[in-house]
C-alpha cells in the first residue's frame, strides 16, 4: 500500500460523534509515552500529521485521519501515565472502553508495546480484555532500533512465552521504529490485508 493523502478529520471525546461512514477503521493505542504519534506519522510519510510530544499523555481525544481516501487512521489516548489526575485517567479509560466496544467500524486495534521491556502488566491486562471483549487487535513492537537483532529476538522469545500462558492463539505482531522507518510497509500491507478481507476487494 502507498499512503497518497492523509487528512485529519476530527477529535471527538465519544464514539457516537465520530464519522458516521462505514469507512473501515484502525486504531493505534499504547502506553503513554511508547511512541504512538512517531510511528503514525512514519506510517502515512507525514512528519506533523500527529502531534509529537515530550509530554506522555498528550493525547486526550478520539483523533480521525482520513487515508487515501480510504479508510481511517484513528489515534487513541494513551493509558497508565501516572501524571494525569485519577478523574482523568478515569476519563480517558471510560473513552478508550466506549470506543472499542461501540465503534463498529474497527476493522484491527494496534496495540503499541517499547520493545526494549519486558512486559507490562497495564499492557498486558489491556490485551487480556481485548480478548474477553473479543476485539480484533494487533501488537506493534515500537523503538526496535535501540536494541541489537539478538536483543530484540530474545524480548520478542519471552513475550510470546507470557502471552502463551493464557492464550492459545497469539495476535499478530509486527516491528517498527520510526527513526528508522522499520515495519513501514508490513504494517501497511497487513492493513492492506484486513481491507481486502472485510470490503471483499471492492476498495
């Protein structure tokens, strides 16, 4: 696939106000700080499309961006940043919880997981709920590029082995660093992939 426009749509703080198309939908969302605007905008080749900050938790919004026309980009929140307040962080999961479980245009939900810990338990547990709820997601592995191949290999070995102990099929996962534009393309055609499957190649 080759992003040849991407157009922020809108921000909403509810699902039921985002873009009411059927437009198929695939959302980024990760801890706070794990990189998610670097990586949208290494996706779509546009440098300022999200906002990059030095601050965790800048994004507080349902965020739409438009592809090609296409299908949407959408940037969630991020969750477990320590500095908001209670209400806030209380706000930001009751947001994240209505999007994914009402918006029915969500074709894939990335997860974004700092390949360089081991994991987490806000990560995991948010995966864990995805799959209670039954939502179709995916693990971006963020930041490869401060690792060695052989690092990475092991980090990636001893994820798998903690997914495996309570889950007998494992999502997909991909790679990336933004720096480097690493996982560019695969992500791209992994999402190529999912549009295919649920338009029937009609797009």
């Amino acid at each position: 696939m080759k992003i040849t426009s991407a157009t922020f749509t809108c921000s909403n703080s509810k699902s039921s106000q985002c873009p009411a198309d059927s437009r198929p939908e695939f959302a980024f969302i990760g801890r706070s700080n794990v990189g998610k605007s670097s990586l949208i905008n290494m996706l779509t080749d546009h440098k300022g499309l999200a906002k990059v900050s030095g601050t965790p938790g800048k994004t507080r919004l349902i965020n739409h961006f438009l592809i090609n026309n296409q299908w949407y980009l959408v940037d969630l929140p991020g969750y477990g940043y320590a500095r908001v307040s209670k209400s806030e962080r209380s706000g930001f999961s009751q947001l994240i919880l209505d999007y994914i479980n009402n918006r029915r245009q969500l074709v894939c939900l990335f997860v974004l997981i700092d390949s360089r810990l081991e994991p987490q338990k806000i990560d995991t547990e948010f995966i864990d709920l995805l799959g209670e709820k039954g939502i179709p997601f995916a693990l971006i592995f963020t930041k490869i590029d401060k690792l060695t191949q052989n690092q990475l290999d092991s980090n990636l070995a001893r994820y798998r082995r903690f997914l495996r102990q309570s889950w007998e099929e494992l999502p997909p996962m991909l790679v990336s660093s933004a720096e480097k534009k690493t996982g560019q393309q695969e992500i791209l055609a992994f999402i190529e992939t999912c549009i295919e499957r649920v338009t029937g190649g009609t797009e």
